[in-house]
C-alpha cells in the first residue's frame, strides 16, 4: 500500500476517473507501494512519487517514462495517455 502522502491522493484521485473510463483499467495501491493502472488483470504500470513528482513507469521498464511535475499533471497524464491507449 502506498505510504507516501502523494501517492494516496493520486489513488483518490484516479479511482473515480478509472471506474467512470470503462475502459477495462483498474487502479489500486501497490503491494510496495506507488499506484498500479492494470487491465483484464495486466499490469500497465505505476506510479510512483519521488521528490513531490511523479514518475510514470510503464511495464517492463526499469525507471519512469514521464514525470509530472504535480498530482494535476499525473491525473491530466492519466486521463489523455494511460487511460486512451
């Protein structure tokens, strides 16, 4: 479960955004923490907070892909990339 503050705002802030998509995606809290956007049971990735930014770490990938600069921008990146692909 994320243990940094960030990270449980941004799962607060995605789970609506993610239950309304139906898109097939679900978000939960990381068993080591960070928030996890799976679909059908697959992981896509995770976020995770660093510094009071947030990085964007697709699966596969040994580091993030994108950071964003604030809990907006990490719900803005979510809604118009992760959640539309």
């Amino acid at each position: 479960m994320p243990t940094d503050v960030h990270e449980l705002e941004l799962l607060g802030r995605l789970q609506p955004l993610v239950a309304g998509h139906h898109s097939g995606q679900t978000v939960a809290a990381g068993d080591h923490g960070g928030v996890v956007i799976a679909r059908r049971g697959h992981v896509r990735g995770i976020w995770r907070c660093m510094n009071g930014h947030f990085g964007w770490t697709p699966a596969g990938y040994g580091e993030p892909t994108y950071t964003a600069t604030d809990l907006d921008a990490a719900v803005q990146y979510t809604k118009t990339i992760i959640l539309s692909a």
